[in-house]
C-alpha cells in the first residue's frame, strides 16, 4: 500500500514539473519581447500561447517574431 502512495505522489510530481516547464517554455517569447521593448508585444504573448492549440507552430513565429526589429525601429 505504501508503495503505492509514493507512485502516485511521484507521478503528481513529475506531472507538475512537466507542467511548469511547459508554461515556461511557452511564456519565453512573450519575455523575450518585453524585455526588447517591442512594440506588439502582447501579440507576441498571444501567439506564444496558441502554440498550445496549434501543436507549437504559432510558437516559433512568435519565437522570430519577437527577436525581429520591427520596420521602421530604431537600429
């Protein structure tokens, strides 16, 4: 019976660790723009996060979206 308590707390715990680094990993380009000061930003967030719906494809445009100099910025 212990054991399977200890299964099930480590299966918990893998799950939120999973969890955590999957919200991580989707939040990167949403940071990254912000600390760039770009001016789209909160797009940027936004098309991070569809990545979840879209199987990540909306989340490596916002990755190069939000290292790209907007036209028109400053050099």
């Amino acid at each position: 019976m212990a054991w399977k308590i200890v299964s099930l707390l480590m299966l918990f715990l893998i799950f939120a660790l999973v969890l955590g680094i999957v919200l991580k990993v989707l939040n990167f380009p949403g940071v990254v723009a912000r600390e760039r000061e770009h001016p789209q930003a909160s797009a940027i967030e936004t098309a991070a996060w569809l990545g979840l719906v879209t199987g990540g494809v909306t989340w490596i445009i916002a990755c190069v979206w939000a290292h790209a100099r907007p036209i028109g910025g400053e050099s």
